[in-house]
C-alpha cells in the first residue's frame, strides 16, 4: 500500500514538480553555510525536480555536508539524511554533529631570499613576519582563514623591499584522527626593489611642479607601497586631476630582463645567478588633467544666515598658479573674493595671496571689510597648520552712531589637530584649533591687538548604538581701546554651531539697541547620539555660552532640545528643536556636516 501510494503521489506531482521543506538541525554557523551551498536547498522549488530526483539529492546530502563542513574544520562529523512523505509536503531532514574542530598542530614557514644586497642594510625581520602569521598553532583550521592567512602573508611581504615575491609552495595536512593540520608555506621574496627615476604621463596642461614638488620620493629609496600611495593622495587634492594611478613600473624591468635573455648576457638573470644588487623601479604617474575652467553655481538656505545663492569661477592655470573666485550673497551676509595658489612647494609648503570684499548685516552691526592677505599653509588633513598676513580696512556703522573706519595689518598663526575614526562621519576622536595673533606694530594699524582662540570637538562611542559629542571654545583679545580692533577679530555666540536656542550671534555685548562683538567668549556643548536605524538617529544635547567685554560678563545662557540626525554621504544633516532658557523661546536649527 506505502509503494502504491508514493507511486500515485508522485504522478500526481511530476506535471509541476514537487514542494518539499528542508530542516538542517546543525549549529548556528554551519547551518547557514548548509543552507547557502547544499544541493537539497538550492533546488527546492525548481519545477523539474520530482519525487526520485528529491531522493536523490536526500540521498547525496550527507557527503556534500561533509565536504562543507570541513572548509569549517570539521573533518569527523557525523551526518544522517531522511525524506519524510507521509504529510500533505514532504520534509527532507539533515542532522548534523560536526564533532570537534581540527586545530592547527604547526606552521612550518619558509623563507627563501630576503637577504641585504647592500653593506650595511637592515635584514628583513623574519621573526616579526612569522608573528603576524594569522592563522597561529591552536586556531580552528578553516579553509577561508588558511588562503586569508597566505595571501596575508604575500602582502606584508610585497608592500616593502620585495614586490615581487612569491609563493612557491603550500600545503595543508590534516590528520583526522589526531585532529591536527600541519601547515607548510615557502615564500621566496625576488629581488629586493629599489625606486628610481619619476615618469608622468598624461600631463598636458599644468606644469610638471605640480606633481614633483610633491614627490617626495628619491631615486635609491626601498620601495614602499605606502610612499606610492601617500604620493597619489597628494596628487589627488591638489584639484588638477580628476584621476591620478601611480605605481611602480614593473614592465621596465620586466623588459629589461627580457632584453638579457635574448641577449644571453650572462652576468644577468640569463645566468641562473642572483642580482648583484637591487633592482631600479621607475615611479610612473598616469594623470587625467581636470578642465581648467570651472563654473558653480548653487542655492541653500542656513537658519543662521537665512537664504543663500553662490557663483564660484576657477582657473587652473593663470600664469602657472591656480585662481578661485566666489560671489556669495546671503540675507544676513555677501562676500566676494579671489584667490591665486601656488604649486605646492618641494618641502609641502602651499602659498597663496587674496583679495576679497565682505558685508555682514547681524544683529543692528553692520561691516563691510576689505582683505588683502598672503597665506602660506602646510601639513596635511591630520595637522594643518598655516600662517596668514593680512591687510584690513573695515567700516563699521551701528545706529545712529556715525560710521567709523578701521585699519589693521594682522599676522595669525593656525593649527588644527584631528584623529578621527572618519573626516566626514566621525563618531570616535577629537579635533583641536588653535589660532594666535594679532596686530602688535604700529604699521598700517589703528589698535595694537593680540588675539587667542581655542577649539575643540570629541566624540566617543558609547555602546553600540550611541555616540557622546563634546564641543568647547574659548576666545580672547587683549587691546586698550576695543574700538580700533575689527569687529571680526572679537566674539559673540549662539546659532547652529555655538549656542543652540538662539539666534546667530546673538549672545554679545550691547550698543544702542544692537549685539556687537566683545573681547571674550567661551562656549561648552554635550550631545548624546542614539542610531536606532542607521543612518538615522536622535540626539538630545544641552549647551551653554556667553560673550562679553569682561571675564565677569560671561553670564553663561543656555539652551536644550532634542534634534533628528542623518548620516547623509556628504556628512551628518541636523536639525534641532533647541529652547534657549534666557529668551524663553524655542528655535529651529538646521545644519550640514560638523564646522573644523
């Protein structure tokens, strides 16, 4: 009766195929490898597949478990199939006890070559290489871990000194019974690598001292995969490229090599013998030249300067130097402003001289400021640092006092430290600036002035889901008439990026009715961010801060709220329901990216 009735169910199944179900009873890990890779899974719900041809892959289920399980280490398991027909869908079931894992019993490696060629040269440390092996006597032999561990191997040994080395032998062993997986790897580095000359290609427009003033790599240095990576990154934000490669040029010395096997030159690598000393790697640099004219346009809108439509024109090449130029006008304040660049310098130094024109209408104070500066800024994202002489002629104007004109020729000196999880996203680090400077002769200056500005932003992880932001400042001028000091060199708090709850440069010294700039300031923030959804969160924070002419004036105002967060791919968008305890009012914040 059981043969008649698989018969009939089976005829009445082989039109459209057959629907089955698949238990795997197997430890969490291996369970999903089985579910991903087995036979009995992957053709479940294929129409052509009938009640003998479901047998069938039962029937093979547990020899393919056992090839699967050992890419796990698990080279004894024990493993039963069985199909299960007697319910309206039949039940195909895998068991599976994958015993214990086979650990690795030694780690024979092999090291051929790495030898100094020159007098005096550091040998290659073998012992710390073997130390970073990553797949360790005692560990789970997995078959992923054993290719990461070998191709780990060739790139920490390729990076430096030896990039074409090679594997020329491995082998796993393993003893079931016992257990064990005896590992053998031989490794043989080539020849020891040297770079030599600098070749650019594709360069057409700008000139070569914009890539060699940055190669800081000299003929006879080891050969380092970082030099020629960090070397493309320079080249990568000058601007002038829209794609940079560089690379060591290998098929130099492969056609060199080449060239002495067809000439039998039997002091080379014709002969069978080693080099006498290390080979010359020409550095080659592809380029893809930006356009050299560029034209931007955009509209915005910050709740601290209200609307905002933006012109910017950049030249690349104006006399070998590269020119930016931007228009802004914004309802609370327009600039305008034209910038020349240097090549950067040979030793990282990047010069610039400016000009520009800047309204500012905030708060009844309005100023209007003419800069001609020189900049020379040096470094790189992790530490800046830069030095800025300026020439300033500022007029001033606060109702109904009339108009005073003010002049300045300041030099600052700036630095700004990060290290940071991320430039863009950051969640774990710090950023800390710091500007000092000021007026101090009595050239082209109204009032001797010295100016001292702090800064500094953390951020740190707590949990999984949160992220704590701290955030403080501090600024102060020293002067005997406030007056004669530019308004931009003084301070005032409160907006996006200062004291949340009120308004843009609202906290500050009073003048016939308006909020204008003092001679100190000092701010704190706490932000505590939960992503419950990544990249959205929420955030609930509480700042505090003052401005004044006084020490004893920094009557601390502080505000609160909650506020939504998005990690967007051009950095984080806020936007913040701040109340500010002073006013009593609440305010709406919105903000793109951290301001450093």
């Amino acid at each position: 009766m059981l043969g008649i009735g698989a018969l009939l169910f089976a005829s009445a199944v082989f039109a459209q195929g057959i629907d089955y179900t698949v238990r795997i009873d197997a430890p969490g890990q291996l369970e999903e490898l089985l579910e991903d890779n087995l036979d009995l899974v992957r053709w479940r719900g294929n129409s052509r597949v009938d009640l003998e041809q479901l047998q069938r892959l039962v029937k093979e289920a547990p020899e393919q478990v056992k090839t699967l399980v050992a890419t796990e280490g698990y080279y004894s398991p024990r493993v039963s199939a069985g199909l299960d027909t007697s319910g309206p869908r039949p039940v195909a079931r895998v068991i599976v006890d994958p015993g214990p894992p086979v650990l690795v019993g030694e780690v024979d490696l092999v090291l051929r070559g790495f030898a100094p060629f020159d007098k005096g040269a550091a040998p290659f440390d073998a012992n710390a290489l073997r130390q970073r092996w990553s797949l360790p006597v005692g560990a789970r032999f997995r078959q992923a871990d054993w290719e990461a561990a070998k191709r780990g191997l060739l790139r920490e040994v390729s990076q430096t000194r030896f990039p074409r080395a090679q594997l020329v032998e491995t082998s796993a062993t393993v003893d079931p019974d016992e257990r064990r997986a005896l590992l053998h790897v031989v490794i043989d580095s080539g020849p020891e690598m040297r770079f030599g000359e600098l070749r650019i290609r594709g360069l057409k427009r700008y000139p070569r001292q914009v890539i060699t003033n940055l190669n800081t790599i000299k003929p006879g240095d080891q050969y380092s995969e970082a030099s020629l990576q960090a070397l493309q990154s320079r080249l990568q934000d000058t601007g002038y490229f829209s794609s940079v490669e560089v690379s060591a040029d290998l098929r130099a010395v492969l056609n060199a090599e080449l060239e002495d096997l067809k000439d039998g030159d039997e002091d080379g690598a014709s002969s069978g013998r080693a080099p006498v000393g290390p080979t010359v790697l020409p550095v080659l640099v592809r380029v893809s030249e930006n356009k050299r004219k560029f034209v931007e346009a955009g509209v915005g809108f910050s709740t601290d300067t209200g609307g905002r439509a933006q012109l910017s024109y950049d030249d690349l090449n104006v006399l070998g130097k590269r020119m930016k130029s931007d228009l802004l006008y914004e309802q609370k304040r327009q600039t305008a402003r034209v910038d020349f660049f240097w090549p950067t310098k040979p030793k990282g130094y990047n010069d610039s001289v400016g000009a520009g024109v800047e309204r500012n209408d905030v708060r009844g104070e309005i100023t209007t400021t003419a800069t001609v500066s020189a900049r020379r800024a040096w470094g790189s994202p992790e530490l800046e640092r830069s030095l800025t002489l300026e020439l300033l002629a500022e007029q001033r104007e606060v109702a109904p006092n009339p108009k005073t004109t003010t002049r300045s020729l300041p030099l600052t000196y700036s630095i700004t430290r990060r290290k940071l999880d991320s430039l863009i996203q950051p969640t774990n680090g710090y950023v800390l600036s710091g500007q000092l400077g000021g007026a101090l002769l009595p050239i082209l200056t109204d009032e001797k002035f010295l100016r001292l500005y702090l800064r500094g932003q953390a951020f740190k992880p707590l949990g999984e889901s949160g992220t704590l932001v701290l955030r403080g400042e501090f600024g102060a001028v020293a002067a005997k008439e406030k007056l004669g000091v530019p308004s931009i060199f003084l301070f005032r708090a409160g907006g996006d990026q200062s004291v949340r709850g009120y308004g843009y440069r609202e906290l500050g010294v009073r003048e016939n009715g308006a909020i204008v700039g003092g001679k100190y300031m000092a701010t704190a923030s706490a932000e505590y961010q939960y992503w419950f959804r990544p990249p959205w969160g929420v955030a609930v924070f509480y700042d505090v801060g003052n401005a004044g002419d006084k020490v004893g004036d920094l009557n601390p105002k502080s505000g609160y709220g909650v506020g939504a967060r998005w990690r967007s791919p051009v950095g984080p968008i806020n936007v913040d329901l701040a109340y500010g305890h002073a006013v009593r009012k609440a305010r709406l914040h919105f903000s793109l990216g951290f301001t450093f």
